[in-house]
C-alpha cells in the first residue's frame, strides 16, 4: 500500500497512526465518478479510504471506462416526486435535459415542457404533475 521514500510498508503505517490517521482498504465492487457530461467507471479499482483528524479523504487506484453521462439520475427524480438538482444553463434558464425528460413523460412538445417548467421554477415532478 505504501512505499515510497525507502520506509517500510509497516513502519509507515505505524507512523501514520501514531500522527491520527486511520487508513483502511475498502473492497470496493466498482466507483463511479459523474462529471458534468461524462462518467468515469473503475471496476474492480483498489480503494484507500484514510481519516485524518474527522476528515475522510478515498484514494482510487485503477483504470476508469469513460462513458457519456446518462440521464437516469433526472428520470428517477420525476418518478419519486424529487425536484432534480441539475445544473441550470449559463443563461439561468432551463436545462434541455430537464425540458426532454418532461416533454417526454407527459407527453407534450419541448416548448409546453418548457413554459410549464418555467412556471414552475424547474420543479420537474411539479411540471410532469400539471402536464398530466
């Protein structure tokens, strides 16, 4: 796990935990790290997760698949009534994400879902509820 600087492995985990810092290996399945258009997906990755004074700090060791970002985070906050916390155009107007997903589940044109959305100040349960 650790090595470098010529320690022992063991000596520099003893140092770190008389400094107060808890280092643990997590079995870890698979991390997903979501960016504003894309996902990065390590499978199998080696996980450090290290508390240092109340402050967790993880460490993934591995190589990431880069996948496009989807939308089904948005899709499963129309269905549980959840407002989305998407990030909202530079224009301070609605995400077109937000205005396909409730174009789509009521059924409407993209500028019905985007007046009502409007309306309802991006809320996208609250338009899906009134477009229905």
């Amino acid at each position: 796990m650790f090595g470098g600087g010529g320690l022992n492995p063991r000596k520099m985990q003893q140092m770190m935990k008389q400094m107060g810092i808890d280092v643990e290996e997590l079995d870890a399945e698979e991390v997903i790290i979501r960016t504003a258009d894309e996902e990065l997906v390590f499978k199998g990755a080696q996980v450090t997760q290290m508390d240092a004074q109340g402050q967790q700090t993880y460490q993934i060791v591995g190589e990431p698949d880069t996948r496009p970002r989807s939308d089904e985070g948005a899709a499963a906050a129309v269905e549980s009534g959840e407002p989305e916390e998407a990030a909202e155009g530079d224009d301070g107007g609605i995400p077109d994400a937000d205005v396909e997903i409730v174009a789509q589940r009521a059924g409407v044109t993209e500028s019905t879902a985007r007046t009502v959305l409007e309306e309802n100040d991006g809320d996208l349960a609250a338009a899906v509820s009134e477009l229905e």
